[in-house]
C-alpha cells in the first residue's frame, strides 16, 4: 500500500510541476523539450512563421493530420484531428476531437453544417488571442493548452500541450 501511495504522490509531483506556457517556445523541438520527428518540426517551422488567425466568419472548421508527442507515442505515426471555432460575442468558442490510429482522415467528410450539429451540445472552451497567436487554456494545473497560428497558405498550425510529457502537432486546413 505504501508504494502505491508513494507512486502517486511522484506522479503527482511530476505532472504539478509542468510548466504553464504564454506561448510555445521556439526550441520546441530541441531534445531540451521534445524529440520531435520532422513532420513535427515542419509544424513548428509553419507555427513559428504564422500569426494570429483572422477568422472573417461566425464558424470555422478546420481538419488534418496530428503527430503525437510522449513517450508512449510513435512521433512519425500520422493522426488526424479538427477543430471548430463558432464566435460567441467577441470570443470565439473552441471544440476539437482527434482520430488515433485510422488508416485515413474521418473527418474530412465533416462539413461546417455537421460540425456545428455535432457541438451544439459538447463542452466548449474558450479561444482568445494572445501576442501573435491564439490559445486556449483549459486546465492550469497540470496544464493542458493549445496554440495556434495561421500560415500564409491559410493552414492552421496547432500545438497542444497535455500535461507534463504528452504533446501533439497538428496542421489543419479549412474546410467549406
């Protein structure tokens, strides 16, 4: 029972001590951070050089491939993932699911109309605007954010951070 108790107390203590970021720094990629495959840090290099996303209309749906990060992940194998941003006001509410280990994209079939059907009734975050970028924090401690910038080819890159060790990359174009 005592190393039961033990080993929650450290893994507490790790993922506690995740840092919580303002922005995703540009060393992402080094081994300091995350060994990173070169899709990976071809997502990086495109977050890197994007800005903050101009969204003209109320909805937008975004879909593509996702990379994970973490030591139970392969970082070479290929995800798939969306995004939709409905604007609530002057925010814009946040959804989002990802597809572990299909052979194609399932969501490049999703349409806005459907996307928004599937939410209306799913749990949102919010998405606000923040120095260059857009983020979401949903969860400080431990940490469980995403960031996201627009290319000039009008892609989306998207980097999520899941706790202390899991991270994923993903690139997202829009869809109609």
């Amino acid at each position: 029972m005592r190393s039961i108790l033990f080993a929650a107390a450290m893994f507490y203590s790790l993922i506690s001590t995740a840092e919580y970021m303002n922005d995703i720094p540009s060393e992402f990629c080094d081994p300091a951070y995350y060994q990173c495959s070169r899709a990976q840090q071809a997502i990086l290099q495109k977050y890197n050089a994007g800005q903050t996303p101009a969204l003209a209309q109320a909805e937008g749906l975004y879909v593509g491939s996702c990379f994970m990060l973490g030591e139970s992940y392969d970082s070479d194998h290929e995800h798939y993932g969306y995004i939709f941003l409905r604007k609530n006001n002057s925010v814009f509410d946040f959804y989002g699911q990802f597809a572990f280990f299909y052979t194609e994209n399932p969501y490049e079939i999703l349409t806005v109309k459907k996307a928004s059907e599937l939410n209306a009734k799913t749990a949102k975050d919010t998405i606000f605007s923040q120095q260059g970028h857009w983020q979401s924090n949903i969860s400080e401690d431990p940490p469980w954010q995403y960031f996201i910038k627009q290319s000039p080819d009008m892609t989306l890159s998207l980097i999520g951070i899941w706790g202390r060790s899991d991270a994923v990359l993903c690139q997202l174009h829009t869809k109609q």
